[in-house]
C-alpha cells in the first residue's frame, strides 16, 4: 500500500535544533495558550514540538525555525523549572511545594488522588494548559514519589543509634 506524505509531513523537524533533544508535538492552541502576546505574531500555522530537557531555553520550536524559549512564555514551565514554585499540574493549580509540605506534615500527598479524581470527573485540560501538551498526572506522580524517597532518606540520615530500638 502506497501513503502519501504531504511536504510538510517530510520536513517536520522532530529534534530540537538547540539541544538534539526529540520533542513532543503540541497543538497550535497549546502554543498559543503559553507564549506571551508580544510574541504571538510569531505563532505560524507550522507544526510544532515542545522540548522537554530542562537544561535546554527552548520550550515550541518549529519546522521552519521558529522557536519559542523560557522567557516568552507567560508561566513558569515545569520541566524547565526546579524548586517549590515548579508546577507539577497546570489544571488545578498544584506546585512541587505543595506537594513536599504536605509530605513533610503528613508523610504522604493526596495530590495524585485529586488530580486523579478530577481528571476522571472530565475537569481537566492538560492538553492546553500543561506546557508539554500531555496529562500532568505522571508529572505529579514523579514528583511525588521522588519528594517522598527524598523525605525518607532524610529521615534516616537525622536517626542515631540512640534513636533507633534495634540498634540497642
């Protein structure tokens, strides 16, 4: 069987040109979601990606060189941001520190529950307002789970023998 492959399709640069990375395609309405308006003139009708190294300043790059980094953007973007202001889900509103204070407080989150729950409530729309285009809820769960390993190993770096039952 014979596939017709539109010029378009046979230019599509998957890689981003900046890092080598292979980016993720996103919607146009996605692109538009996040660049700020100054920059919006420059949102073409071509097909666009979104890289997702965190070391990389491009976040939409284009198949005729039109790339989109950090600082046009409107928020901060997640896979390119560390720290407690980092969101982990752009429907609800959750960042990396509300999850690790609710793991210092309580030993775990419900954040992953929540978003879970909403999202199967249909009250989501990662596809345009997560950067990446893609659900946040493997974004939360990640970090949920690597702040709450972080968490245990720091308990147990604060526990001497004098702490520790066995230990006697």
């Amino acid at each position: 069987m014979r596939y017709c492959v539109s010029q378009a399709d046979a230019k599509t640069e998957t890689r981003c040109s900046a890092c080598g990375t292979e980016g993720r395609p996103v919607e146009r309405q996605t692109v538009l979601h996040h660049v700020k308006h100054e920059h919006l003139e420059r949102v073409s009708d071509e097909a666009f990606r979104f890289c997702g190294d965190q070391q990389c300043p491009v976040v939409y790059y284009g198949d005729r060189e039109i790339r989109f980094s950090v600082d046009e953007m409107r928020e901060l973007v997640g896979a390119k941001a560390t720290g407690d202001a980092r969101p982990i889900c752009y429907c609800f509103g959750f960042t990396e520190g509300d999850a690790r204070e609710e793991i210092v407080h309580t030993g775990k989150s419900t954040i992953p529950a929540t978003v879970s729950g909403l999202i199967k409530a249909g009250r989501c729309a990662c596809e345009v307002r997560n950067p990446s285009g893609a659900c946040c809820l493997g974004e939360v769960n990640r970090t949920v789970k690597r702040l709450t390993a972080e968490r245990e190993t720091s308990m147990k770096e604060t526990l001497t023998p004098a702490d520790d039952c066995c230990a006697r």
